[in-house]
C-alpha cells in the first residue's frame, strides 16, 4: 500500500507512519544464519583504499548508538533509536547482504530500519541503496541533485566523474529534503549540510551520541576530494569551484568530536576503531577539511598548467 507523504518543514518528524517491511523472497532464498560480528575476518590493514568495496568488514559500535556496518573499503552508518533505526549509506550493488549481516550480528532487524540516507550518489556508495530499500521497505531522504540521480540510477554531467561513472540500480522512493534541515526519528535527530563539489548533491550529516554521560558530536562529512574524469576542469565552472571552497568552510566548522568518512580510509578509520589511533578527536573536521582545500588548489593550479585537463 502506497504511503503518501505531505511536504515537511525543516526541524520537524518525517517519520510519522509504520513502513510495510517488504522482503524479496529471491533475496532470502536459502537464507542460512549469518556469522556473528566476532567470526567475520579483520579488513587487511595494508590494503588500498580501492580495496576491499564489497567485502565484509567486522561490525561494530563505534560509539553510543551509532555503529559501522559497512564493508571494508566503503562506509555504511547505522544510528539506532528507541522508536527504530537510521542507515546511512548502501555501498555497491554487491555489497548489501553483508551490510545486512552486519546489522542482523550486532542484534537488530532489517525492519527496525526506518529511514535510509545518503552522502553521495556513485556506485561505490548508492549502489547497494535499491536493495536495501527493497528489502526494508523504507523511505530515502536525499537532496535535490542526489534525488535526480537516485532515481534514474546515473548521474549527469554536472558531476565532475560524470565520464568515467557507472550506472546503478535506481532507487525507487526518494523524497527531497532541503539543506539544513533535520531529520527526526523519535529521540535520533539528524542534521543535513549541502556539502557540493564532489558530486553536486553532496550531504553531510551530523548528531549527538551519547554513552552515559559522555555524549559527543559525530560528523559523517562526504567526500571532498577535487577528481573529474578527462573532459570536466574544476577551472571552467567558477561557481562550483566557489560552492566547493564553501563546502570545505562548512565542513571545518561542523561540530565534530568524531569524524566519520564515506571511505574508512580518508580519515583512518579502521585504525581509531582498533585503537591504534585515537577515536574522539575535536580537530579531525578541521584537519580533513584542509585537506581538501590544498588538494582544490593544487587541483587548479594542474589546470592552470596543463597538468590536469
């Protein structure tokens, strides 16, 4: 039965009704048990950042009620609430029977999923998003430019990677929410910040996580890495490069005691969920973003040299 849903304005509940949990049959044919978060393997520490896309990482809390559920090279965030869970993030095409393992391990059910979200819509994170909506039955909440491309499974050439970007399974039930706002699932609020330069639908999201008194602010800023494929120059669009260099603002200012990124290894995550580096740190924002900003110059000042296209 279709769910109609009025439009909503910022800071108010967009969860406001039961979702039917629809399960593929195909999906859970011959389902058998998943392993528990403690047999999955550890994720190969040497191994590049393009490794590892669809394998199964470990599970795990990473703080309060927020948890790592994705795979080893790509990020998938679960927030869990006391009226149902939010996921952020599908990973690739191949990737959500381990993303819902992971969720099944750490003792929840694909139905306490509620809401599903985003960063950015390329196959390495959008990808597994048509399946895992599938099988939750959920809504999807994205911006306008993400929105678009959800929807038609392909992106367009206002995104740099536009070129060299494969197609992926379109996501069926995507409603636009609108930068700033705040996503409410009974005690879970989420707020969404327009991060573009990346893809052009670029989100960021942030909340307050707490283990007893102890509470901190976790960002999940979205990539902000100035790559194209042959044919885009950053140098030919001054208004994104501008909307970019804000994006990199916004990012730095974000309140932000733990730093969660799209790619565990832009931000060493692995490592500070060991425990070989430290997990809660109040400059990681900070230092990520100016990261990305010496990479955007030195991005043009490639173009301005012939050294990028």
């Amino acid at each position: 039965m279709a769910v109609q849903f009025p439009p909503c304005p910022p800071s108010v509940p967009i969860f406001n009704a039961m979702f039917p949990v629809i399960l593929a049959s195909a999906a859970f044919a011959g389902w058998q048990s998943p392993a528990t978060a403690s047999d999955v393997p550890q994720c190969p520490a040497n191994a590049s950042p393009m490794d590892g896309w669809s394998d199964r990482a470990p599970p795990r809390k990473i703080f309060g009620n927020t948890y790592y559920v994705g795979t080893c090279g790509i990020s998938s965030i679960l927030i869990v609430g006391k009226q149902g869970a939010i996921l952020i993030d599908g990973a690739t095409e191949k990737a959500p029977a381990a993303i819902e393992a992971n969720i099944r391990a750490l003792g929840f059910k694909l139905h306490d999923v509620k809401l599903i979200l985003g960063t950015h819509d390329h196959s390495d994170h959008a990808g597994g998003l048509a399946r895992l909506q599938r099988d939750t039955g959920v809504l999807m909440l994205a911006r306008t430019p993400s929105a678009a491309t959800l929807r038609r499974g392909a992106s367009d050439r206002t995104d740099p990677q536009f070129g060299q970007l494969g197609k992926f399974p379109p996501v069926a039930k995507v409603r636009v929410i609108s930068d700033g706002q705040t996503i409410t699932l009974g005690d879970l609020k989420l707020a969404a910040h327009a991060t573009p330069g990346h893809t052009p639908g670029s989100t960021s999201w942030t909340w307050r996580s707490c283990e007893g008194a102890k509470c901190v602010d976790i960002a999940y800023a979205d990539s902000l890495t100035a790559i194209s494929d042959k044919q885009y120059r950053y140098s030919d669009h001054p208004g994104y490069v501008t909307a970019f260099r804000h994006t990199i603002d916004t990012v730095a200012s974000l309140r932000c005691d733990l730093l969660l990124t799209p790619h565990p290894a832009a931000s060493d995550m692995l490592a500070r969920f060991n425990g070989s580096k430290p997990l809660v740190d109040a400059g990681a924002c900070k230092a990520y973003a100016q990261h990305a900003r010496e990479g955007l110059l030195q991005r043009l000042a490639d173009e301005a040299s012939g050294k990028a296209p």
